[in-house]
C-alpha cells in the first residue's frame, strides 16, 4: 500500500461522542449508487418502518442538478437517526453500510501537489470542543476512505490570471500558516500581517522563483513592520458599504436557507423571503434584534456591542480561534464557494472576515446569556455556526450587480482589517 502523506492540523482532536449533532440539521450528500444501496438494506422486524423509506431527495436550489441528499425529517433530522441518537443503518448493519460522507465526518479530502489536506469540521462537538484523540489517530481510517472519496482538479487558481501547482499553492499557504502562530504579535494584528502578505505577494506570476524569494522576505518583514507601525488612521471602523457587506454575509453565515422556504408556494414563501431580507436587513440598525440559526437571538445589536471580546483577542480564545482559521487554510475549506474552487487571491479576505464574524457572533451569544465578557463557551458556540456555512456561501449566486459591488469591496478595500478593529471595540457603537 503506498502511504499517503495526509496534511492535517496536528493541534487538534476527535473521538466520535455519539451526539447525534451531526445527523441533525445538516445535508448529507449521496454519492452515485448510494440512495439504491439504501433503499435495498433488508429492513424487517422492529426496524420495518425503514423498509419503505425513500433515502434520498433532491437539494432544491443545488447546483449539481440530479443530486440526492439523505431525506430529513419534519424536524431536521436524517430518516435513520434513532430515538437514541444512535444511526439505525449503524446499528443494524454496521459502520460500513452508511452512506460515505457520514463515514467521513467530521473530515474531507481535497489533493493538494503529493499531498492530501484533510478539512475538520468544526461543527462536529467533538472538534470544536477539542475532545478525544490527536488526529493523528485517524490516518488509518483516512488511508482507509480515501480511495472511495471523489477526486478533485490536478490545479489549482490563484488568481483570475494565474493557475498554480498545488506545491505553490501549499508554500504560500505555510507562509499564511506561519504568520497565523507569529508569538510576537496579538491575533488581530496576525490578521493584519496575513492580509498585508495576501495583498504585496499575489501581484505577479506566483509560480516564478523572484515571486517565492520575495514571498520569503515578506513572510520575514510583515511581522517586524506591523509591530513598528499602530493600526494606520481611518481603518477602525467599517464604511457604510463595508459594513453592508460584512453584516449580509455574516446574516448568511448565521442563518442557511433553511430547506422548507424552497417547499413553500406562493404568497407563504413571498412573505417567508421579505421576512428574511428584513431580518439581514436588520443587521444595520443598533436596536435591531438579529437573527441566528434561524431563531431570532433576544440580545440587541447595542447589548452585542457592549460585550467585552477582550478573551477573543488575546490568550486562550485567540489561539483558539487561531486554530480554527489554520484548520481552515490547511483543509482548504477558505478555497471553497459551494461546489467550485475559488481562487486563493478571493479566498484570503473570505477567511479573514471569518475572524471579525466568529468575533461578533460570540459577542451575540454573550449578550444572549447574559455576560459582560465573551467567554470559551461562547466563542465554540460561535464556531459551531460559522463553520457550518463556510466555504458554502455563493456568491454567483446573488444578482449580477450585488456580486460584482461585493467582489470589489472584498478585494478593493481593507474590509478584514476595518471589521476585525470595529468588532474587538469594548463599547461598539452599533
Ligand atoms: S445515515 Fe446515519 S450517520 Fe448518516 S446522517 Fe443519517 S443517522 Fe447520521
């Protein structure tokens, strides 16, 4: 057996808990085959109900027409989740019967030159409350599936000009790595010193070797720069346009479509949509009561905006949430819209922005329960909601003129940096 040199965050942990979490609430996609394989597991005595079952239905709105996803209950819950939590297909024929990407989870594959990075999600608990085995424990496993996992492209995009070798794409990302873990300096300014490496070191062809030497001494540079050099005037506060961005893709991230508005007809769904456009809409003003995970939260924007981030900046809850936007690079989940691989050049400001997000989204939950000060149980918590949407927010899917508006904030203005300075401000005033 050839080994297969699997690249995965070392830092992090996983032994299934048998929560259930993660068969509830989410799309598990079938792979070709799988729905009739289900449909014929010989169902009989206590377990008859499962014999008619159909396994798999389509996503409305996805973008792979034709494609199945295990059928969910009423509630939320896959067709074959037991009372007690516990997988039906699991328990009566055992671990290898479950559709593949059940059999996967909390992980996925995507190759990477001679390598296979392998994506955490955090919104298994496990994970995101870092409990279990190294996952160093888990290559046998992987060694195992990788062969059933589908295949993704040889190249990889940079830039819309530049395609690049996934060795280049994997050499500018431990630069990004590195400068994620640089002790001299405070998480937020990582953020800055990442994206002032993204911004100085994806003007040129990436592939030549003046390109590598100068992404060498900017990966050097940056760090002893931004430590001589305060926050630069003006970028401490998000602009009208940044700020309408930000909050719309933040209302995105908090609140998936849920999957009965495409089942809805008429005038149920028009009214379901105008509720939803004025919930994000919401987002802009400082009473308004914002909406998460498809509930809406009882803390004000004003109540959020007095919550102290203090712990999400420094100490234990920014490495935290530093090992959550390294998982992210190292799983090439930041590369991601959906289906498509976007390139690193737009993936880079997507990934930052998810910093001032899990920021603002564990002030919410704070504010929610009461607290003066944002704490681990809340930044997990804010990991567990942004995690389930990252990499899957389209934005091709928006409307030609509001992509394009997007597309030039993210990459035109300082949005992460703006957003990350607004967000840790003590007493924000939205
Ligand atoms: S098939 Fe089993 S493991 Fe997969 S989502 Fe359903 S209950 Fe969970």
């Amino acid at each position: 057996v050839t080994e297969i040199a699997f690249y995965y965050p070392t830092d992090l942990r996983f032994t299934c808990s048998r929560c259930g979490e993660c068969c509830r609430g989410s799309n598990v996609l079938l792979a070709e085959g799988e729905a009739d394989r289900l449909a014929s597991l010989p169902w009989d005595g206590a377990d008859r109900d499962l014999a008619e079952i159909k396994p798999g239905s389509t996503l409305p709105g996805d973008s792979v027409p034709g494609r199945l996803a295990l059928a969910r209950r009423e509630d939320g819950a896959c067709v074959y989740l037991g009372p007690s939590n516990q997988c039906r297909i699991h328990e009566r024929f055992g671990a290898e019967a479950k559709p593949l990407m059940c059999r996967l989870f909390p992980f996925g594959f995507s190759t990477l030159g001679d390598r296979v990075a392998v994506d955490v999600s955090f919104a298994c608990k496990a994970v995101r409350e870092e409990w279990g085995a190294p996952l160093s424990t888990q290559v046998a496993e992987w060694t195992r599936l990788f062969p059933e996992a589908p295949r993704e492209s040889k190249g990889h995009r940079f830039s819309r000009k530049y395609d690049v070798r996934g060795e280049v794409l994997a050499e500018v990302e431990s630069h990004l790595l590195e400068l994620l873990s640089e002790e001299r300096l405070s998480l937020p300014d990582r953020i800055r010193a990442v994206w002032e490496f993204h911004r100085l070191g994806t003007t040129s062809d990436p592939s030549t070797d003046a390109a590598r030497k100068l992404r060498e001494v900017m990966r050097q540079g940056i760090p002893k720069q931004i430590l001589e050099r305060p926050v630069p005037h003006g970028s401490e506060t998000m602009d009208k346009t940044g700020r309408a961005v930000f909050f719309h893709l933040l209302f995105l991230m908090l609140n998936p479509t849920p999957r009965e508005l495409f089942s809805l007809s008429g005038r149920a769904k028009e009214r379901e949509v105008r509720l939803r456009v004025q919930a994000a809409d919401a987002y802009k003003f400082s009473d308004a009561r914002p909406l998460i995970d498809n509930r809406e939260s009882r803390a004000t924007f004003r109540a959020i905006g007095a919550v102290s981030p203090e712990y999400l900046a420094r100490g234990d809850g920014s490495s935290l949430l530093a090992r959550y936007l390294g998982a992210k690079i190292q799983g090439q989940r930041f590369m991601r819209e959906g289906d498509e691989e976007i390139p690193f050049l737009e993936a880079v400001p997507r990934l930052l922005l998810s910093y001032p997000m899990a920021v603002w989204t564990a002030k919410a939950l704070a504010a929610e329960r009461g607290a003066a000060e944002a704490k681990d149980v809340d930044a997990r918590g804010a990991l567990r909601l942004i995690d389930r949407a990252f990499g899957q927010i389209r934005l091709s899917l928006l409307p030609s003129a509001q992509r394009k508006a997007f597309r030039f904030v993210l990459l035109e203005t300082d949005l992460p940096i703006a957003a990350t300075w607004e967000m840790l401000a003590a007493h924000n005033p939205r």
